[in-house]
C-alpha cells in the first residue's frame, strides 16, 4: 500500500511538473543588432532585430506584439500591432524579426526637452509578444530592450568671400572661400561636394570637390574653389558685380559624408551676399 501511494506520488509529481511548463520556458528571445537607418536632419528610423528561438517540438505563430518606446525617461510612442495570418515559430528553430521605430525630431523634441545639443540619446522598448498554436493564444512573454539613437543636424554650408586675383576686360581670376561647419555632437567625415556656383543669377562655376576632411564636433572646414571667369560665357554683368564690394551668391549641391551612424547624401542650397577682396 505505501509503495503504491508513492508510486502515484511520484506520477502526480510528473504531471504537475509537465503542466507548470509554459511557453516561456519554450521560447527564448534576444536582440541580435540595433541599427540607425534613413538617417536624415527630420528623424530616422531604429531599428531592433530581435530573434525567437523555439525551443520545444511545436510550432507557434507571433500573432501580435505591443510596445512602448521611452526616451530619455519619456514616453515618445505607443503600439499595438496585429498580425494578419500571424508569423510561423517553427519547432526547435529560430526566426529573427525587425522591430522599427520611426523617430521624427520634430515630434521628439515636442514631447522630449533637453536633448536638441546631445551626441544621442537613450532609449527603451518594453512590451509583449503574444504567440498562439493554431487560434488559441499559448501566452505572452515580455521583453525590454535598451539603445541609444543620434541627434542629426544638417551640415551648414556657406560661401564666405570672393578672393579676386585677376579682373580684366574680358575675364578673371577668383577664388571663393566655402566653409563647411558641423554643428552636431559626433565627427563627420566628408567624402565630396558637388556644387553649382552663380553670381548675381549668372552661373560661375560647377564641380566637385574631393578632398577628404574629418569635421570635428561642433567646428568647421574652408574649402577654396578656384574660379576662371571669361564674361563673354558667363555675361558681362559679373564684370561689373566683381567691381563692388560685395555681391549675390548662391550655392547649391550635394554634400556626401560619412558617420558613426552610416554614409549619408544631402542636398543644399544657399544665397547669400558676400564681400569682394580685392
């Protein structure tokens, strides 16, 4: 009698023990990489690729998942999201999905103060994946991520002075000076700049320049571009605007640059008036 009340002891022991495992002991979940994408001066998105490992020999689906992503201690977004069809876990195999995050700075800088002048910030995603087998939801597991994302700000591109060497009846010899600052918290590396050059509305000069430069935080880089002006081709009114002290300049482009963050291109344009040295 008493090897039978421990035999089914010892049974009941093994059931509860088989009852008690759920689909978090099943399944395991991990952030494999975080990335900065479509960076830009409006926003960017981020990025976690976030990888399920099924554990057990059934298959679930990812039905849904919600989120809400904090930064800086702050709420900035909140979603819930369904799966149409819902997302194959398969038996003891792995499958890795991307959580993106579209950040607009604008938006940011509304509901977030205090992080305008900062290199990046950090973030949380916290929330839940909820997983079914066949339409009955098995459970939910939470998770919560952390990382950290830039603050981009356009370089700031300016023609700063018409250095004249030469001016003649029928051309000149001028150099004008460019400066490139970068006002954000981390380096920039720029690879080139393409430019087109005008003078009062009559186009001066275009090319590219190819030197690289590293930009440090918050300084900046003058660039010379040389100028061979014949007036019979670019007219003669850039004659007589080389004669002042100062004249209209506009300046546009595209500036392409390299970061911690990733490769980026950027357009720009300017007008402004700047002095003649004589």
């Amino acid at each position: 009698m008493k090897k039978t009340c421990i035999l089914i002891s010892l049974i009941l022991l093994t059931a509860v023990s088989v009852t008690a495992k759920n689909i978090k002991d099943e399944i395991k979940i991990s952030v494999e990489e975080k990335q900065v994408q479509e960076l830009s001066p409006e926003g960017l998105n981020y990025v976690f690729y976030v990888n399920i490992y099924n554990s057990s020999d059934k298959t679930y689906n990812l039905s849904s998942y919600n989120y809400r992503f904090v930064v800086n201690q702050v709420e900035y977004l909140r979603l819930q999201n369904s799966l149409d069809g819902g997302l194959t876990i398969p038996a003891e195999g792995s499958t890795m999905i991307a959580v993106p995050v579209k950040i607009t700075y604008e938006l940011l800088f509304e509901n977030v103060s205090g992080i305008e002048d900062l290199k990046s910030v950090p973030c949380f995603l916290m929330g839940e994946l909820v997983f079914s087998e066949g339409r009955k939801e098995k459970g939910r597991i939470p998770v919560a991520f952390s990382g950290e994302f830039p603050i981009f700000k356009e370089p700031e591109i300016s023609p700063e002075k018409v250095g004249l060497k030469t001016l003649t009846v029928g051309g000149a010899e001028a150099e004008v000076a460019v400066k490139i600052r970068n006002p954000n918290g981390f380096e920039l590396q720029v690879e080139r700049v393409r430019y087109e050059m005008a003078f009062g509305g009559h186009p001066v000069g275009a090319g590219t320049l190819y030197e690289k430069t590293r930009i440090q935080s918050r300084s900046e880089k003058v660039y010379s571009i040389p100028l061979l002006l014949n007036f019979f081709e670019v007219g003669k009114d850039v004659h007589g605007l080389l004669q002042g002290e100062s004249l209209p300049c506009s300046i546009s482009g595209e500036i392409e640059m390299d970061t911690e963050w990733g490769f980026l291109s950027l357009p720009f344009t300017l007008q402004k008036n700047i002095p003649v040295e004589k």
